[in-house]
C-alpha cells in the first residue's frame, strides 16, 4: 500500500498531469485571469475600485464640508494652501466638491444603468422571446423612445419629474431602457434557436424557467459589457444635466455641476473646470477601458 | 486630526497626479486673477468701485461716417412700443421713435425732446405741451415723411392708454388728450398724479405716425416708423437689425451712418467682438465678460436703476412671524453675501428697497435694516418658538447670480439652523411659483431684481401696495393700510418734497416690518471699443447714440 503511494503507476501519473492540466487551462480560461492579462482593462478597473473608494469614504478624506462656502477665498488657485484643488466661485474647497461629487456622479450613474438595464433586460427578454404582436409592439414603443436623442430624452423626463439625485438617476434609466432592450433581444433570438433551449422546450420547461435560468444568464457576458459602457455615458449625461441646471439640485456637488461653475471663469479661473472636467475624464474612461476588456475576454473571435 | 490631513494630503496627491497637465495651465493662470477676485471679494462693491471707462482722447475733429455694430445678449422680438418688453426692443424703439420728453444725460430730470415746453395746471390734472413744429416723421410705405402734429400724440397716447397690456401712462388717472392746435396739446388726467411725467419718458410713449401704424397692423412691430434720427431698414429674428440715418431728422445729424445690432448669446462672444474689432459697443455684460472688458480697458460701468432683493411671505409659513424674519436678516452677512455673488464688483451695496439714484433716497434709513448677528439670530428665533430651526424654501429664476446668491443665504441660514430649500427653475417658471404665492406657505422667500426709473413710485409703489399683492413685485403679499394711504397720497401729490416725505414714511415702516433683504443694486456693465467717441452708459442703460446731450461718433 506504501509503496503504491510513495510510488505512483504511470497511469496515475498521466491522471495527475491531465487534472493539473485541466486546472491550469480552466484558470487561463476564467475571467479574472484573462482580465488580469489585459493591462488596459485592468487600468480602468484601478480607476473604478479608487474612485469608489473615494465616493465610500468621502466624509473621511475630504478636508471641508462640500458646501462650507466662504466668499472672501472665492476663486483660489490650485495648490493653495489649505485648498490643494483650489476654490470655486463661493469659496468651497475644491478637493471636497470632487469628493463628495465623485459620490453623486457614480450614484447616478450606476443607478440610472441599473435601472435601464433591469427594465431593458425585461423587456427585450419578453420582446425576443415570444415574438410576433409583443415583439414587434414592444419594439416600436422602443423605436419611438430611440427616435428622442438620449440627452434630450433626459432632459424632457426631467422637465417632467423635476431634478434631484433620484430624478436623474431615474431620467437617466428611463432615457437608457431602448438600448438596453434592443440589445437583450437581439442577443434572445441568438440563444433562444441554441439546442440546449429547443432540449427544454421538448421536455416542457416552463417559459419563466426557459427565460431566467438558460436564456438570461446566456446573455449575461454581452449585458455586462453593454453596462460597463453605458455606466461611462451615464456620467456624461449627469453631467451634462448638471451644467445644464436640469440635474443635481444646488448646492449638492456633482462633477457636471463642478463644471458648469467653472464655465463661469474659464478664462480667470480655469482650474475649476479643469479639475471637473478631468475627474469625469479620467472615470468615463476607466469604465470604458473596463468594458472593453471585459467584451474583449467574452468574444470568442478575440481568443488568442 | 493628523491621520486625517495626512490621508488628505496622500488622497489629494493621487488625485492631483491622475489630473496630469491639465490642471498645469490653470495653475499658472489662476494666481495672476486670484488677486483680483479675492479682493474685490474681501469688501463689498462700491458706487466709487465702478468702473468709468477712460476714453482714448481724440487724435482730432469730430468725425462723421461709419456703422456703429453693437453687440446685445438676446434679440428684439417686436419694436413696436406698444408690445415690447425686453431691454433689447426698447434699445431699438429709442432709436426711431420719440416722446414728448426724455430724461438729461445723468438721469436725473426730464428734459424736452418732441415738446418744446410745458406746464401743468394748479390741480395738477392738465398737462399742456407745447411741440416742435420741425419735426417730421420717417418716410415709409403709407406716409412720405409728413409733418408730426398734435394729433400724432393723441393717437400715440390713446392707443397706449386703450391697447397696450403694461400699464405705461398711469391708467388707473389718465384721461385724454386734447388738441389744442397743430402744435398744442392738453393731457387730462382725472386727478393729480405725481409719476405722471416721468411715465411720459417710457419708450411705449412714442409718438408713431397713424397711417404706419395701421397700414402695417400686426406687422408695425417689424416695420417701426418714427420721428427719430435713425429709421429701421431690416430686422433679421435672432440675426441682427439695421438702422440707417435719417436724413430728415429735425435734431443734430446723426454722426454715424448706421447702426447694425447684433445678437451674441454667449457674453464671452460679445467681449471678443470688441476685441477683435468687429463690434463697437457690447452691452448688458455679465459675470467673467466684465473682468474680461476690464483688462482689456474697454469697460464702462454705471449704477443701474434697479433694486435687487430677497422677500419674504408675508402673510404665511414661519416668515409671517416678524421675529423670524429679522431673525433671517440677522443671519445673513449681507456685506459677505454681495460680494460673494458680485466678484467683478458688478454692483453696489444697497440698504432700501430704493434705489440710491432716485430723488426719493434718504440714507437716514439705512441703518434700519437689522445688523449681522448671528447668535441675536438664534435667540430670536428661540423667542419666535423655533428654538431648533425649521425648513424653507427659497425660488429663483435660474441665472449664476441668482444661484449664487440662494446658496450663500442657504449658508448663512444654516448657521442658525435654518434649512434652506433652494428651487431653482426658468424664470417663466418662477415667475408662475411666486405670483400669489403668499396664499399658502409653499414659496417662504424668493430672489428678484426690480428695474425701476428715479421716481420711488416704480419701488415703493409696486413692492409695497396690497393692490400688487397678485403681482410678482409683491408676491409675497405686504398689505398694510396706512402704507397704502401714503402710497395713494405720495401718488397724487405733485411736488417732490411732499412726495420725498410720504416716501420716506413708507421706507421706515416696510424696513421695521423687515419685508425682505434688499441687498444690491446691479450695475450697468458695457464693453466699448476706444475708437468710439461721446458714449454715455446711463442708470437705465439706453442705448444712447444720438440724443440731445451725446452724438456717437467713430474714429476712422
């Protein structure tokens, strides 16, 4: 017995080395790892883990409260001391606004995809799934909602609704529920013709059963990625509406309205523009860097 | 304390590093204007703060030629007097048509400009006006530029009295008009009215010629004729206008040919209009433009006649208690306010809700308005039964002043435990929130300018009589009977000094009854280009080019 352990048989040998084998390219297989491969996307993930980090800890890294104003430093430049971001037009420290909006602009974002997507995954599943008059009537309504641009789509909701964190974020959702659904059914009619699906049709799964646990999580990796990306524009959106006066309500700091007050003084104070707008840079990018990688490491074609 | 400014210091270095150069550029340019800023926020803005531009002294004669391009925010909709309402149509108007009188160079008095010389009877009901028998109206398509007659000024007043929306000429007291002659005319009022003259200098009271104006009909508001010394050639919507010179104008000629007025929305294209050389005059400059204009030496500023404020619901919700609103006004620093809001030093410091420039402004009122103290603040409102604050809401139209301005009050008001709830939406928005809003307790407070003339009539009347109450100059609902009976007697009154006094009785009891915080008096802010000569920038910022005390002229 000691000695067949001590000394294994070559075809055990063999078993340990396929096992082995199997284990290492399951691991080159999984996600992680072949995220942790692309550097680039893994950049964007830095990005996106710090600038939530920053959001989660805001109340203990910022030096000031966000809208502690102070009309006597107004307009400070960047590295003052006490200010290193500088000030704005009523004197509040810079660092904190970028802070504490850092927290309202990832909110917004990813709660406005969260709500387009849960709403356009339902729908595109209903539309792509069962076809024919709901289909086709669920995708006009969709067309109608796309022939809106989605900015003015926003803007329209929050004519409507009134502003506030929670008014854009759901302005946002709504104007984001098309792209979402035309994305989802496109990829049903993909998975729904799959044999595994026809297999469960024959033995008489039930349509929810059909729909939520072998279609949807086949469309999953393409919803991921589609959401990385939209997140990106969802920032973009809040911001615009911000600097638009349509979004966050005052004096509540968002990047977007960051931005709108130092299109006051770009030529006198260019630093507060700057440091909005290259916070919204820096994040809009991570998430596409993100995005990117994950649809690269999901596409079989890009398999090397 | 440490950890955390340390982590500050270590956050703030990652951040600053993931900025990368973008933030170098502003590092450099920031500190040159930061001086600038920071002082004129340190103190509040001055009259003597205003900037008077130096014109370049002439290199000789008075020169004659040239088009004047003038640069304005927004475009004129219709110039026809009877329907205009922005700044921009009156602009227009005040180039082609005319009134029986204006007001001098330093807005102070009323000066003849169609009329010749009047008088007023012992009742003060008649107003007789002797005219110019040298005036001739603008040739256009239904009149070949005849002679302007007293019948010119019945139709033009009547019509104004019978058509027009805005109150222009004292309806409430106007009569008729009685001609005399060709070249005389009585204006019967039904009693004594002290604005009555003044009302007279509105631009609505052109005097336009009738065959024009019904030849045209709907489309006299596009095709302006008048007696001015410039005659509408084209108006291009949202484009520009164009003015050629009168070449029958009974005053001086016009020195420049024409005038082309153009539409920039963005105040930064209006400042680079004129520094490229492309316009001579950008008007209603606001906000970074002004400091723009000003390094660029083409900044000329005047105190304008208006009064900007914050008001209070007078009638319910917390601010109904008079306590409570001193206790407001108590906890705002109006001084760190105005100049938190004004960083280019874009307005003055006011204390009434009159503006220093009217005849009617005593300063002896000034010190009724109630001095920074926080901490009397929260005893009064401890007194009032709000020992722990309470919620309200402030209504603004949308514009960076005004926002700005919501903020700092949502501060201050916070120190004492006040919250602040600021809505901010379109002006025509606001404006529907605010009308009448002292029915409920909805809107506690809201932001507004008042544009008024000299007369404390266009103030104290329209801020203060329980008649205004449904309108927005008095949304916030002061009805108080003894001030609305000086009101109607300093109305009726004709001389100035009785008036000053029934005015001055209203201020003092409106400023002990706190009605609001009447904290600026925004400046008239214009760019203009060196090489034009004889500008005037007036308290009421008309475009002045050819009047009886200035004559633009441009040097070639």
């Amino acid at each position: 017995m000691g000695d067949k352990k001590s000394r294994p048989s070559g075809d055990a040998l063999g078993r340990e080395a396929n096992i082995e084998m199997l284990k290492r390219e399951r691991r080159a297989n999984n996600a992680w790892h072949k995220l942790k491969r692309n550097k680039i996307a893994m950049a964007g993930l830095f990005v996106i883990v710090f600038m939530v980090l920053v959001a989660i800890f805001a109340p203990l890294l910022a030096p000031y409260p966000p809208n502690k104003v102070n009309p006597g430093q107004a307009y400070l430049p960047f590295g003052s001391p006490g200010h290193i971001f500088g000030t704005d037009d009523l004197g509040r420290d810079l660092l904190s606004r970028i802070i504490y909006g850092g927290r309202i602009s990832l909110i917004v974002a990813v709660g406005a995809t969260f709500v387009g997507a849960t709403l356009g995954i339902l729908l595109g599943l209903t539309a792509g799934y069962f076809g024919g008059w709901l289909d086709s009537l669920i995708m006009r309504i969709m067309d109608g909602m796309f022939s809106f641009p989605f900015i003015l789509m926003a803007m329209i909701l929050i004519t409507v609704i009134g502003n506030g964190v929670l008014n854009v974020t759901f302005a946002i959702g709504i104007a984001n529920v098309p792209s979402f659904a035309r994305v989802v059914r496109g990829q049903v009619h993909i998975v729904k013709r799959e044999e595994y699906c026809n297999a469960g049709k024959v033995i008489g799964v039930s349509n929810t059963r059909q729909l939520f646990c072998h279609i949807l999580p086949n469309t999953m990796s393409q919803i991921i990625v589609y959401a990385t990306l939209r997140v990106a524009d969802a920032i973009i959106s809040e911001a615009f509406l911000s600097f638009l006066g349509l979004g966050i309500a005052l004096p509540t700091a968002s990047w977007g309205s960051i931005l709108k007050t130092g299109r006051e003084c770009l030529t006198t104070a260019p630093h507060v523009a700057t440091i909005g707008g290259v916070f919204i840079l820096v994040t809009v990018l991570g998430f596409n860097l993100l995005g990117d990688g994950i649809r690269d490491i999901m596409d079989p074609k890009m398999k090397q | 304390m440490i950890r955390r400014s340390v982590t500050t210091w270590v956050l703030a270095a990652a951040l600053a590093a993931m900025t990368l150069a973008g933030c170098g550029s502003s590092n450099q340019s920031a500190p040159q204007q930061d001086t600038t800023t920071t002082a004129a926020a340190s103190e509040p803005a001055t009259t003597a703060a205003l900037e008077t531009r130096a014109e370049e002294e002439p290199s000789g004669e008075v020169q004659k030629g040239g088009i004047l391009t003038v640069v304005v925010p927004s475009s004129p909709k219709t110039v026809d007097p009877k329907d205009h309402t922005t700044d921009y149509e009156a602009d227009i108007i005040f180039q082609v048509a005319q009134n029986l009188v204006t007001y001098n160079k330093d807005y102070t008095d009323i000066i003849p400009l169609l009329a010749t010389e009047w008088s007023v009877s012992e009742d003060g009901k008649d107003y007789t006006f002797k005219l110019r028998d040298d005036v001739y109206f603008q040739p256009g398509k239904f009149q070949d530029g005849r002679q302007m007659v007293a019948e010119d000024v019945k139709y033009s007043l009547e019509r104004i009295y019978n058509e027009c929306a805005t109150d222009r000429i004292c309806r409430e007291f106007f009569e008729s008009v009685e001609v005399v002659n060709d070249f005389e005319v009585i204006i019967h009022l039904k009693d004594s009215c002290g604005p009555f003259l003044e009302t007279l200098c509105d631009i609505g009271n052109g005097i336009l010629p009738k065959e024009e104006v019904e030849g045209w009909g709907d489309e006299f508001g596009y095709h302006l004729v008048g007696t001015g010394p410039f005659m509408l050639e084209e108006m291009v919507a949202d484009e520009q206008v164009t003015l050629k010179k009168n070449p029958n104008y009974w005053g001086d000629e016009p020195n420049v040919d024409g005038v082309v007025v153009k539409t920039a929305s963005d105040n930064s294209q209006i400042v680079n209009a004129l520094v490229s050389d492309e316009a001579h005059i950008g008007m209603y400059l606001q906000g970074e433009s002004i400091q723009r204009a000003k390094d660029a030496g083409l900044l000329a500023q005047a105190p304008a006649t208006s009064v900007t404020m914050i008001r209070f619901n007078m009638q319910n919700g917390p601010t109904a208690d008079p306590k409570v609103r001193e206790a407001i006004i108590k906890a705002v620093d109006i001084d760190g306010m105005v100049s938190g809001i004004y960083q280019y030093g874009e307005a003055s410091r006011i204390y009434q809700p009159l503006t220093f420039l009217s005849w009617g402004y005593q300063d002896k009122y000034d010190s009724l308005i109630p001095e920074y103290d926080p901490e009397a603040a929260k005893a009064l409102l401890a007194e009032a039964g709000y020992p722990d604050g309470f919620t309200m809401t402030m209504y603004i139209g949308s514009s960076t002043n005004r926002e700005k301005m919501a903020q700092l009050f949502q501060y201050y008001l916070g120190e004492v435990g006040i919250t602040v709830e600021i809505k901010s939406s379109t002006m025509a928005d606001w404006m529907s929130a605010v009308t009448g809003s002292y029915k409920d307790s909805v809107v506690n407070s809201y932001g507004i300018t008042f544009n008024g003339t000299i007369d404390p009539y266009a103030y104290e009347e329209k801020f203060f009589t329980s008649n205004n109450i449904d309108s927005v100059s008095n949304a916030g609902g002061y009805a108080d009977d003894q001030v609305d009976e000086w009101l109607y007697a300093a109305y009726k009154e004709t001389d100035r000094e009785k008036r000053t006094e029934y005015y001055g009785q209203v201020m003092e009891k409106v400023m002990n009854d706190n009605v609001g915080i009447f904290y600026a008096c925004e400046a008239r802010n214009w760019g203009i280009a060196p090489k034009v000569h004889d500008s005037v920038v007036r308290a009421d910022s008309r475009l002045l080019i050819c009047t009886p005390f200035n004559n633009i002229w441009i040097e070639q």
